[in-house]
C-alpha cells in the first residue's frame, strides 16, 4: 500500500478517536422585571470566562467530549444581571484589600463548581441532560463577604430530531444556562443573607452607600 495512504489512514483514525468538542452557542433573553435599585459590580475570574468541562471516554464505544461554556456563561450574565439591577458595572480587578475598584454597593463573583451531563448510551435518540452548580459570591468592592450561597440548573434536549450529538450537546448547555438565569433573577432576593443585606440598607440613612471602597473611583 503507497505511503501516503497509509499516513492518511493513519490520521483519519487518530481523529476519530479525538474527544468530541463544543464550544457553547446560544441566544440568551433579557428578563422581563422590576429591576432593584442597586448598582451592582461583576467579577469574572479567569476559571469562570474560560469554563469547559473534559469527560474521557471510557471505552471504545463511547467518545470523550469537551464542552466549553465559558464565553456563552459570560454572555448569559451579561444580558440578565443588566434586567435586574438598575446598573451593572465591570470590575476592573478581583475585590480585595487595596484593590482601586469603582464603587458599587456590591460585586457579585458567579463560580461553576460542577457540571454533569448524561449521554444517549447504546441509542441513536440524541437527548442530552446537562446538570450544573453555581456558587456565587456577593461581596464588597474590598472583598468582605456580604453572601454566599449555591444554585442548580439544568438542561435537556428538547428534541431527539437534530443533525449531529454536538448539536445537541449544545442545545442542553443553552437549556441549562437559561435555567440558571431563570432561577437567579427569580431567588435573588430570597437568600437568607441577601435579605439580611437588603434590610441593613434600607435601615442607613439616605446619602449613604453601603459596601463601597474608600478610594474607589466614580462608577461607569
């Protein structure tokens, strides 16, 4: 056989035997409410923008998979924390001691601890479940805890009917993150500790903002 199909053969095999990958796509609604009063900052660490979840197969009827979530996360929290507060802001830097941030009341830090995901095995229905938990932070622009509290969302494949697994992969993600806006915008002020920091303001005389930092500059 020529050298050069062997080589193809060759490379045909070794990507057929590469993890299937999707980087997460989706269109994400703004939600339709009151929004609260307050001028809120966000903090994307670099694990959260980058997020992507590596399954290895584990036998050689199935496939690996990469899923990377980390721009649509960062698309979903941008269109929804904007319908919820009356302003969002940037932070230029992870609240901490020192840190020259703007002054907002509080920085909401959003975390994906985990993410599960359940494939078709031995069927060609191509229905994904997605399952994922968030844990979100709620500090000042100098880093002090104000809340801290975790979250589910989840996903399916609406639809057995699509072209390929990745397609389908991807629809769950998207599910599963517009559940995850769903259930915060709908929770927010149901925490424990996010009430307890909501009474405390309302209880501070007017002119006074709560949880910003001594040298923060003017919000954007």
């Amino acid at each position: 056989m020529p050298r050069h199909i062997v080589l193809l053969a060759i490379c045909a095999l070794l990507a057929a035997c590469g993890p299937n990958e999707v980087a997460v796509k989706g269109q994400f609604p703004s939600p339709l409410m009151n929004k609260l009063p307050l001028n809120v900052g966000i903090w994307y660490d670099e694990s959260f923008r980058t997020h992507e979840f590596f399954d290895e197969a584990k036998g050689r009827a199935e496939s690996g998979w990469i899923v990377k979530t980390g721009e649509a996360q960062t698309q979903m929290w941008d269109t929804l924390l904007p319908g919820m507060f009356s302003n969002v802001v940037h932070m230029r830097g992870k609240p901490e001691p020192g840190q020259m941030n703007q002054a907002v009341d509080a920085v909401l830090i959003p975390h994906v601890d985990e993410l599960q995901y359940a494939i078709p095995t031995h069927t060609n229905v191509k229905v994904y479940e997605i399952w994922m938990r968030y844990r979100f932070e709620l500090v000042t622009p100098s880093g002090k805890s104000l809340a801290e509290w975790t979250m589910t969302a989840y996903g399916k494949t609406p639809t057995a009917f699509l072209q390929s697994d990745e397609a389908a992969v991807n629809l769950a993600a998207v599910v599963a993150l517009r559940d995850a806006g769903a259930n915060f915008a709908t929770n927010f002020t149901r925490v424990p500790q996010v009430q307890d920091w909501l009474a405390q303001r309302q209880k501070r005389p007017a002119g006074i903002a709560g949880g910003t930092a001594g040298n923060a500059e003017g919000s954007l």
